[in-house]
C-alpha cells in the first residue's frame, strides 16, 4: 500500500522510494529498514553488505550508509571485525517505548494539525476514506500492518519537525519489530488501523485536540494488545 503525501520537510528524509530527491542510500534504508521490521532478518543475524546491495542492485555504499542510520536507530548493531547483526527483540523495552510514544505521538498529530496544507489536508481525507473500507474488507494482517506504520510516517512528516519525525520513527519502528513479533498471536487489527480513519480527519480538519486524544489513545491500545498475549 502506498500513498503519495508533499513532504514539509527535507525531500528524501524518510528514505520513501520514489520521493523527491530521494537518494539511493534513501532507498536502501527503506527496503533494509522494512526486512528488518518484518522479521525478514531475523533477530541476531547477520547483515551482510555484499548480499544487499546485490539484492536491492544498489552499490555498497548507499548500504553502508544505510545501515549507519539503521545502527541509530537500534535496529542493526556493528561489532568490529565481526561485522553487522539483527539487533535483539527486547519486549521488556515495550514499556519505555510506549511511555515516550504516548508523549510524542499526540504531540505530532497536533502539530500535523496545525501545519498541514491545504493539499496535504485533501490527501489525509483520501488516506481517511481508504482506511474507513477496511471496515467492509479487512485486508490481511501483513497489510495492515504495512498501512499503519504508513499512516504514523504520513503524520510525523506532516508536523514539520525533522526532530521530532526522526525521533518517532525511531520508537515506532522498534514497536513495530514487537508488533511483528506477535503477529499470529495478536487478534485482528482492522479495529486498531480503523481509529486512523477518525485520526486522519481530525489532522484535516484541523482539530488539534481530538488529533491528540486520538493518537494517545492509539497508542494505549497497541500496547494494550500486546502484553495480551506475552
């Protein structure tokens, strides 16, 4: 699932294939950023540069590049003369990463509220209606999944706060990594994606408080739902 939102930020800056001014070192983060989200790579495997850039037809460099912002992001940690791993799935973090996203998260829907254009306010509304017909036909799981961590990214770029993007990118992935984890044990989620629908529009129509009381409570419930069944 895809959608195209007008960046307020820096073109590229969240390695979306196919932005503006997207680099290839853009593209490699997204495409490795995802495999290790899902699992692809495993927990505490190996990363392997040579394999990558063969794999995504990249250089070596734009996945070097990649994986230093990925080691920023605690999603990959390098060991000299051993090499690049898979960092460790830790569901003890759950509870501090939920702390600092049920903070943050209100504040940049809030903030996506105020600062959204015009344009950017239509493309939320579409982003509201698609998510509203999953109501009607759940999609499955894996996408789900997929069109939640899209809806969160779409908010952070639109508050226009590179900072703050970069720092709940980085929480929200790692929850993510938890979230995939426990996938096949997790009830579905067409209830949790649909509070987006309701989310969405309040970004759009500019209401900042229920924007933040929505994001807040979207949160909650992730976490919710998680230590259900660990």
């Amino acid at each position: 699932m895809s959608v195209e939102v007008a960046s307020p930020g820096t073109p590229g800056s969240s390695g979306v294939p196919g932005e503006p001014g997207a680099t290839m070192a853009d593209v490699a983060y997204s495409a490795i950023r995802d495999k290790l989200i899902m699992l692809t790579i495993k927990p505490g495997e190996a990363v392997v540069e040579s394999a990558l850039s063969a794999e995504l037809g990249v250089g070596r460099t734009p996945v070097r590049e990649a994986l230093k912002r990925l080691e920023y992001e605690r999603l990959v940690i390098s060991h000299a003369r051993r090499g690049t791993f898979a960092t460790s799935i830790d569901v003890a973090d759950l509870g501090d990463i939920s702390e600092i996203r049920q903070r943050l998260e209100p504040l940049a829907a809030s903030k996506a509220a105020t600062a959204a254009t015009a344009t950017q306010r239509q493309v939320l509304l579409g982003m509201a209606d698609r998510t509203e017909k999953f109501e009607a036909e759940p999609p499955s799981q894996h996408d789900l999944i997929n069109w939640d961590a899209e809806v969160h990214r779409t908010v952070y770029r639109l508050a226009a706060n590179p900072v703050l993007e970069d720092a709940l990118i980085r929480y929200n992935n790692l929850a993510s990594r938890i979230f995939w984890l426990f996938m096949d044990r997790l009830p579905p989620l067409a209830d949790h994606v649909g509070t987006h629908t309701a989310l969405l529009r309040a970004i759009a129509a500019g209401d900042t408080e229920t924007a933040a009381a929505i994001a807040r409570a979207h949160v909650t419930e992730f976490d919710d739902a998680v230590r259900a069944v660990i």
